[in-house]
C-alpha cells in the first residue's frame, strides 16, 4: 500500500533579533502535529527556516558593523540550536539566502512575469520598515501608524514591479469561500473574506532602496520584495524545480501553520502566487493566537520577550513543550505567565504522570521482582480501565487529527489520573499481603504497566524524551505506532521492567 505523505511548515522566522517564547509556540505545535503524523504512519516532511532579507536585516547588521550574512548566519545559528534543545524534528531548514532558494524564486517571478502578470510601474507608499509591510492610509491605526506595530510609517516612492492580484481578487475570493478547510479557524476566515471583498491592489513586489534580498532577473538593481521571497520558501526543500516526483508526493502541503498576522499573507498573496503559477493551492492556512503577556503580544518590538533558552535551562524542554500546548487553546491568544507554568510542572508533570509511573514501577518491582505475570479474570474496575484506555486512544486519533491540541493533551491526561485512581481503588499494596489476592495483584500491576506504555505513545507527539524516558524504564522497545496504543493487552507476560527514575522534580515555588 502507498504510504500516506504529510507536508507541514512554520513561517520562516526572521534573524531580526533572537527567537522568543512565542516562536517557540508556533513551532513547538508544528513539530507535535508532525510527530503525531508520523506515528500514525504517515511519511511526514516537516520543514521550518529563515527569511533572511530586507531592508531592517540590512540596517541592523550596518548598525552593527558587520555584512548581512555574517549578521544573520550567527542569529540562525542560534535559532537551529534552540529547535534542538527543544526537539523539533524538522526534516529540513530553509535559510532564504541559499542559492536553492534564490534559483526558486527568481524563477517563479520569471515565470509569473512571462505571463504577463508582473509589470512594471510607479509606487508610492506608507512602508513600515520593521514589518516589511505597506499600508494604505485607511489601515493605518489612529495616529496614523502601522496597524500591526504602531510604529510611523514612512512614505516611499519608487519605481518597482507590480504583482496582478487583482486579476486573481475573485478567484482567490471563490476559493476560500468555497474551501471552508482552506483557512481555519474560522473567524479567521471571515476577517479574510471581508478583507477581499473592499478590494484587491496590485501588490509591489520589488524594490531599489536597499540590496539585501534576491535580484529580479534582467534587472537587477531591484531587489524581490521579501513575502514574494519568503512565501516560495514552501516550494524550495520538496523539489519545486529539480525532483518532479519529490514535489509530487508532498504539493500541495497539508498545513501552513502561521501566527493571525499574517494569515493575509498565506492566503490572499501566496494563493494568487500560486494561481499564477498554476499550482495548487495548500490544502490548509491555519491562523494560531498570539502568546500575550498581560494582554500584549509578546513582541520583539515591545522588548517584553521570555526566552526559551533560559526557560529550558531551567525546566527541560518537555515542561515548555507541555505547557505551551496544555494552556493555549489552538486558534486563540493564551497568557505565558511563570507561576502557571510551574504549577503545571508540579501537578501534571511531577504529581500526575511521574507518580503514576514511580508507583507502578515500584510495586512490579516489590512484589513481583519487577515481572509482569499473567492477567486473568478481571473485576469491574479492572475492566473499566481497559475501556477507558481504549476510548482514550480512539478519541486522541480523532482530537489530533482535527488539531485540537490542548483537548487530547486533557484526554491523555484524565486518563492519567483515572489510572491514579485506580491504583487508589485496587490498592495493590493490600492485595500483596493476602495470597488467595495473588492473580488480582497481577491483574492490577499487568493493568498499570499497559497503560502507562499506552500513556506513553500517546505523549510522544507532546513530550517526546518523556516517553523515551518512560518506555525506558518500561524496558520496551523505543519503536513505536500509533496503532500499538489502541490494543489493549499488547505487553507480554515475564515481561521484565526496570528500576523507576523520578522524571520531573518538583519545583519549589518562591
Ligand atoms: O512574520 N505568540 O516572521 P516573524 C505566538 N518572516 N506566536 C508568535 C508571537 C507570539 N507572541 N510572536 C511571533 C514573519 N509569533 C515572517 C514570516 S513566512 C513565509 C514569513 C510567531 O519572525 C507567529 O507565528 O516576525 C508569527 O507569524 C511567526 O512567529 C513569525 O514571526
């Protein structure tokens, strides 16, 4: 049977300072959505990168006294070394100042502009430098700044080539209503209708002003406007121009994971380059909420920035990974707040998931020399824990494959607690002082053993070393499916686990 591929990407970051703990996010949910498809079986291609050009790169490397590149290789560097401390499995990185990517876009302008719809024209403008962005007086805020940063705009004149969006204003339009799956969540969905519906310009897409961005062919003193630049960056790792049968298996890309800023960009720009083209469009944009901090965008322009270095530091990276896709629901702007995050660490980290596996280990380890014996008979308790388990893996499937995040991280984690309780009920330790107990014992331990190992392919996607670390312990086999979390009873008997290691200390609050 062919296998199933799946093409997801995070926006290209920009090297305009260092990444903070909203960028994190943004990847952290990619990567667990990734994660997820590759354990369904599903050969994944997960791609993040660096948008490397433009005119703020260009001022801040001079402001600093170096080239571009040499300013943006060091401030890369340091992003491809915290996806893996965090342990992002991207299966590529795209730097936007790679020859593979230059030759992408450059051809994608010649072509588009072969057709006839790239011209040449006059611009003037509202331009915010630091968003790369040009505004019309209409969208600008009420001082008159850019909306999004509330920064002054500068006007800019020049003269530039001109991308036809307009032509592509009703089919662009006709393909997100008709296509209620191409951009999620919702509400997002009707701010871009509406947005088209008061008119499409024609977008320039090139400019003379500054140098550090790619050339437009046979002419050369303009440089490529960088969302054309960076938006080509989904064709360039998957073959676009040099492996027909690469680009085939993975185009068009199943989702497009982007902060609600720029869901404009992903949609309207990029669907139009991509009609131009003649290229299918993605199959999903999904617009995630920003990580606030007392009800602001954490930004690097506001200076209110947490860094997840120092975070995972302190915590491990499982603790950031689990707390940011526990408390913020997909779609919607969540609060990064310390305190949370420690109470978070405590209770379903160290209390919930670590206990149940301390206990577990130890009682298999005391009384039965740390050898799972076989489960026969049951009780009512025993059986309704192995139908929980069960529905608790049918309805993960279900909840991952819609993207609800934070809802199957809840699910996992009420199963965590229903086999707590059940520990409390069958209160093995009682069992193992009366022998005519003796099968119930094993029954109880046999139950808890399979369901943390269910536990822990179920936690893969969300807490990937805590899972190693428990099928480690677990003495299991580190390959494992999604499918081998839906039977119950798969452990077999005189199966030997190991010794329990505690796997999040608790955190003394100040
Ligand atoms: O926009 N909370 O790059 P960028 C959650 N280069 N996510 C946040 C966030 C926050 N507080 N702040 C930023 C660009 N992000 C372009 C993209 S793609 C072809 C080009 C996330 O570095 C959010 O996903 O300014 C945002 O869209 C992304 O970081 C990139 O931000």
């Amino acid at each position: 049977m062919e296998k199933k591929t799946f093409y997801i990407t995070t926006p290209i970051y920009y090297p305009s300072a260092k990444l903070h703990i909203g960028h994190a996010y943004c990847t952290t949910i990619a990567d667990t959505i990734a994660r997820f498809k590759r354990l369904a079986g599903y050969e994944v291609f997960f791609l993040t990168g660096s948008d490397e050009h433009g005119q703020k790169i260009q001022r801040t490397a001079e402001a600093q006294n170096v080239t571009p590149i040499e300013y943006v290789d060091k401030i890369v560097a340091s992003f491809q070394e915290l996806w893996k401390r965090l342990e992002i499995s991207n299966d590529d990185f795209i730097r936007t100042s790679e020859p593979r990517h230059h030759k992408v876009v450059q051809e994608v302008f010649r072509r588009i502009r072969d057709k006839g719809d790239i011209y040449k024209g006059e611009y003037t403008g509202l331009y915010c430098t630091p968003c790369e962005s040009y505004w019309t007086e209409l969208q600008l805020d009420e001082n008159g700044c850019c909306p999004d940063c509330h920064r002054p705009v500068e006007k800019v004149s020049e003269e530039a080539y001109f991308f036809k969006i307009s032509k592509y204003a009703d089919s662009i339009l006709k393909y997100i209503e008709d296509n209620p799956e191409f951009l999620e969540p919702k509400s997002r969905r009707n701010e871009m209708i509406s947005f088209i519906k008061q008119g499409l310009e024609d977008l320039c897409i090139s400019r003379t002003s500054f140098n550090w961005g790619i050339p437009v062919p046979d002419d050369e003193k303009h440089v490529i406007y960088v969302w054309f630049d960076a938006l080509t960056n989904y064709l360039t790792p998957i073959g676009f121009l040099d492996d027909e049968e690469k680009f085939k298996k993975y185009w068009p890309a199943d989702v497009h994971l982007v902060g609600k800023e720029i869901v404009r960009f992903h949609t309207i720009i990029w669907g139009c380059i991509l009609m131009a083209l003649g290229i299918e469009l993605p199959k999903k944009v999904y617009g995630h909420g920003w990580l606030v901090i007392s009800g602001d965008k954490m930004s690097k322009s506001k200076g209110n920035v947490v860094d997840p270095m120092l975070l995972i530091d302190e915590f491990g990276s499982d603790a950031i990974r689990y707390f940011l896709l526990r408390e913020i629901v997909l779609g919607q702007d969540g609060n990064f707040n310390r305190d949370a995050l420690i109470q978070r660490i405590n209770s379903d980290l160290a209390n919930d998931l670590g206990n149940l596996l301390h206990r577990t280990l130890n009682m298999i380890n005391k009384f039965q020399k740390g050898v799972l014996l076989e489960s026969v008979g049951g009780t009512e308790i025993d059986e309704s824990l192995k139908n929980e388990a069960a529905e608790t893996a049918r309805e993960y499937r279900v909840l991952m494959e819609n993207l609800q995040i934070s809802d199957a991280v809840k699910l996992v984690w009420k199963f965590i607690s229903r086999c707590n309780k059940y520990i409390d009920e069958t209160a093995p330790w009682k069992l193992a002082k009366d022998e005519t107990q003796k099968q119930n014992l094993s029954n109880v331990l046999y139950n808890l053993a399979e369901s943390l190992r269910i536990i822990a392919i179920l936690i893969s996607p969300f807490i990937p070393t805590t899972s190693r670390r428990i099928l480690e312990q677990l003495q299991l086999s580190q390959d494992i499916k999604l499918e081998d979390a839906e039977t119950f009873g798969k452990l077999e008997i005189n199966h030997v686990v190991g010794k329990p290691e505690q796997l999040f200390p608790r955190i003394e609050i100040e």
